[in-house]
C-alpha cells in the first residue's frame, strides 16, 4: 500500500549515427524525468488506466520507436 511513480520512457531502438550504431536511445521522458507520481493504496490484480501524450522530436526512424513503461516505489526507490 505505497505510493509509486510511473515513468514512461520512449526510445529508438536503433540510431545509425556516423557509422556507428546506437542501441535504445532514449529520446523521451513522459511527461518529464520525476514521471507521474500515484498516491493511492493498491490492490493486488488492480489495474490503472492513464492517457498520457507527448510531441516527439529528434527521431531519426518512426519504425524503431518503442515505449518502456515502469514503476517505482517512492519511498524507497524499488
């Protein structure tokens, strides 16, 4: 029962940059690096629906985004 904080994370997968390829860039922090913070009690099995949006900029190939999506237990950072 602790508060948590979403980040959500998109990358390109791969950037072909001067030769040299570049694995899991990240390109974007929605909606900024502290993420979402949740202050609620949670249950087992409960799910949590949240629309978020941001304009992505600096993409070299739509085709290689992806999206990495975690949570962090706020006190302790777990």
């Amino acid at each position: 029962d602790s508060a948590v904080v979403l980040h959500v994370v998109v990358v390109e997968r791969q950037v072909l940059l001067d030769g040299v390829t570049y694995r899991n860039v990240m390109r974007k922090m929605i909606p900024n690096a502290a993420g979402t913070f949740l202050d609620r009690s949670w249950r087992a099995g409960e799910s949590l629906t949240l629309d978020l949006s941001a304009a992505l900029t600096n993409i070299t190939d739509s085709r290689q985004v992806a999206v990495v999506v975690f949570v962090q237990n706020a006190e302790n950072k777990s």
